[in-house]
C-alpha cells in the first residue's frame, strides 16, 4: 500500500484598515505575513489488517510509516508569500514486501531482485538445492518491505491592497522508489460583503510516472514466456498444484507487461464560505477530478476462480493456505490488477462552526462522494475544540464512512478470467469505518519561549484511531511546532 503524502498550506489573510482625508484616499496595509513561519510536523502512523492486495485480498497489511515535514513561510513584501513544504515519509509493509514473497534461502538466495523496477533486466539468479518459501501472512525480505517518499511543494500568493483579492500558484514533486509524482497549479479567493462571505477557485494537475514492479512470478513469466520455469528465478524451483503434486503446467497466460506508464490528474476545486451570525459560519465545496493512464497497481495479484492453483514451498501447507498459521508456502498469481485508464470523481462537501461561548467551540462536516467505478461514500465528522485555559486548548474529534464497493471489486479469488477488469483491493470494496481521536494544542500569542531568532507560537498534539469493518485498524499520532521569526 502507497501513501501519498502531499500537505495543503494555508494562508492568513489580515484585515485592512483605511482612513480618509479631504479627497484623497491613503490607504495603509497591514502585512499579509508580518515574519517568516516555520512549522515543523511529525507523524507516526501503523497498521494491521487481513486482506492484502500484494497477496489478491487475502494476507497480512501491517505497515509502519514515519513521516516529517518542514514549512516555511517567508513575507517577500506587504503582499506576497512564499511558502516551502518539504516532506519525508519512511515506511515498512509487509503487504509490499511480498511482492517478492520467497526469503533468502531459497532460490533468490541473498535476495530475488524481482521486485526491482521490470525495465532492469539482468538476471543471474543462483538456485541452490533448498526450496524457496513464502506466506502472505509475514513479510518477506525483498527491497520493497521498506521505501523513502520525498516529496516538495513550493506556493506563491499575492493578495491586492484590499485584501479581497488573493491568487496563488504552486509546483509539486514527490519521488519514492516506484513512482515519480510532478504538479503544477494555481487559483484565486475572492472576498467580498465585507469580508464576510468568500470565493475560491482552484485548479491542479499531476503528471506522474510508474516505474512498474510486477510479483516475481509474473516477472519472470513476461521476461521469459511459456519456458520461463526453467529460467531465471524458476530454474529448479518445485511447483506444485493443489493436491500436492509436482507440476510444470502453471502458465499465467493473460498477464502482460504495461507498455504505458503514465498516471495523469486534473482536479477543479470550487469553494464559497459565508459568515451567517456572529458565531456561526457555513462553507461550500466540490471538486471534479479525472484522472487517466495507468490506474492499476502493477504489483497487486489477482487469483481467478476458474483457474488451477499453483504454489511454490512446503506442499503440506497447502491445504492450510488461507490460515494465517500457514507460515512457508505462497500460491502463484493469475494476473495483476486490472483497471479502466480514465475515472472521473466527484466529492461535494459542507462544513458548519458554531461558537457556543468562550468555551466551547463546534466545527462540523459532511461530504458525499461518487465516481464512475460506481464508488459512493458518505463522510461526516465533528470537533469540539474546548479552550482549557488562556493557552491549552482539548479537540475531541470523530468521525465515520461508509461506502459502497467498486464495480470491479471481488474478494480473494472470486474473479473470473472472462472479465476484462478486476481488483482485489479492499479499499474499493463495500466497508465502514470509525475513526476517535483527540487533540491538544498550546498557544503563546506572545512567543515567549525562544530558539535563536524564532519565538514559539503554538504547540498541536493530536492522535486518533481508526477501525474499518473489513477488519483494518490503524493508528496514528502527530506532533506539530510552530515558530515565529521575531
């Protein structure tokens, strides 16, 4: 499983003050940003579930990933700001481990470079007399248990002398070791009955690139063709079928190597806030996205129901395959997903604030979403940040899902080879989810502790937990420090 990790920034548009005398107007600027901000953000995240998509919907889906994050705000006058985000994510999985399932005793003997990009294609593999094992129940030793995503994203804002007009661009570009991501944008906001209500327009698009990964099996068999198990990683490897006899008829026939790369995305948000009391505010958004090219992910197997079952490592595990004490045998896979290169989505969403008194504070939201996968999703959340004192401020947060499965989704081995797509992946299927969480932030408007120049603003704290109803459970703790130059 892959995370892209891209943050939104968010600017602070400050309010403008005017006088006026005789016939001549002066107008006098507050800064948009009165210094340089830098935010420093951290995160740990983990994972466990039952139905990887490396292994066809059914196998381990622990992950663990580390994530940090620097943003720097810079004034580069009374009206502009540029703003530099700059991430890492290190992650491990024992889902995207078992691209290359088989550990290093076995024929890959020191570690089958199978999942290694496919357009590498030295092979000098070493089979020794020990038969490889697998399980879809552990990670494996392959290159693709671990991965460093870096990514960039650098914004630019000007806001007019009355600050009712902001436009803003920016660049992306993130890299981890299968995947290449580069974006471009731009948009405006448009504030107008005193500030009090708002318009916003914003337009993106990524240009991204695969470096595609296939299961070592399938790799082996677009290296090779029809002959291919009695080369490369297969030469003296033991298949055996389902009952436990040697077989050399395995022939994944309808897997084929992806000639194009590309993964192209084009998003339009569109959003309206307006102030409707003096303690309530309501705002408005959609999005149209489409996105087109290579939509599959090229290391997830697909198990067909109409095929005949292939394993390679200990033949008397095979009849407790699916059992998660199944510990040395791994079955072959049929095919890798398969899906349609273009998808339209469409979210629609509505949050609403309310301020109860000095107190209590209630932050509300809803969006409903569909796609023409046939995927609708209902999202609703609600936060009541509650001020402890003049500096501690608790979060209690929830928030539940619910959506509807794919058209192409099937569980661990119900597909059919007749079908022209399918998917295994568990995040398109038909689930619930409930995430609890809370949060504690600390504020110092007057950046009484000091680092060198930097005068510290605010604290945040936050950790919420997460359940999905096909029995994927994750947590995840955060930790953000926010300076200001002074």
């Amino acid at each position: 499983m892959r995370y892209r990790l891209l943050l939104s920034l968010t600017l602070l548009i400050s309010s403008l003050g005017f006088s006026q005398e005789k016939d001549t107007t002066i107008v006098f600027k507050k800064r948009v940003l009165e210094s340089t901000e830098v935010d420093f953000l951290a995160s740990y995240y983990n994972q466990k579930g039952v139905h990887s998509s490396v292994s066809g919907g059914m196998g381990s889906e622990k992950l663990t990933d580390i994530a940090s994050n620097i943003v720097i705000a810079i004034p580069m006058n009374d009206d502009d700001v540029l703003t530099i985000d700059v991430g890492l994510s290190a992650y491990t999985s024992a889902s995207s481990s078992n691209i290359n399932p088989f550990n290093k005793s076995g024929a890959s003997g020191g570690g089958d470079d199978d999942d290694r990009p496919a357009n590498k294609t030295n092979e000098n593999y070493a089979p020794t007399a020990s038969a490889p094992i697998g399980t879809p129940w552990q990670a494996s030793s392959g290159a693709s248990a671990q991965d460093v995503l870096a990514s960039a994203v650098v914004n630019y804002s000007h806001s007019s002398d009355s600050r009712n007009f902001i436009w803003n661009s920016d660049l992306a570009f993130s890299n981890e070791y299968d995947y290449t991501s580069i974006g471009f944008g731009g948009g405006f906001a448009k504030l107008f009955n005193d500030k009090n209500s708002e318009v916003s327009l914003k337009v993106n698009a990524y240009l991204d690139q695969w470096r595609p990964i296939y299961p070592t099996e399938l790799h082996q068999y677009g290296l090779y063709g029809a002959n291919f198990q009695n080369n490369g990683f297969f030469s003296g490897v033991t298949v055996w079928d389902e009952n436990k006899n040697i077989s050399t008829n395995y022939l994944p026939s309808k897997f084929k190597m992806w000639n194009s790369t590309a993964r192209n995305s084009y998003s339009v948000s569109v959003g309206f806030s307006q102030v409707l009391t003096k303690k309530s505010q309501v705002s408005i958004f959609f999005d149209i996205l489409r996105q087109e090219g290579m939509l599959s992910t090229p290391y997830h197997r697909i198990y067909f129901a109409d095929k005949p079952n292939y394993y390679v490592g200990d033949a008397n595990a095979i009849p407790n395959y699916e059992n998660p004490n199944n510990l040395s045998v791994y079955r072959l896979a049929d095919d890798i997903e398969r899906l349609p290169n273009t998808r339209f989505k469409l979210p629609i969403g509505l949050r609403w604030n309310y301020y109860i008194n000095e107190t209590f504070i209630v932050r509300t939201y809803y969006r409903y979403y569909t796609d023409n996968w046939d995927i609708t999703a209902h999202t609703a959340s609600i936060e009541v940040p509650i001020k402890l004192t003049d500096k501690f401020t608790l979060s209690p947060i929830y928030r539940y899902y619910t959506q509807t499965q794919s058209k192409y989704f099937a569980p661990f081995e119900k597909h059919l080879s007749t079908e022209e797509f399918y998917t295994s992946d568990y995040d398109l299927s038909t689930f619930n989810a409930n995430q609890y969480g809370v949060g504690i932030s600390y504020t110092d408007i007057f950046t009484s502790s000091k680092i060198w120049k930097f005068g510290l603003k605010n604290i945040d704290f936050r950790f919420n937990h997460y359940d999905r109803s096909d029995g994927l459970s994750s947590n995840i703790a955060s930790l953000g420090f926010k300076f200001v130059m002074q």
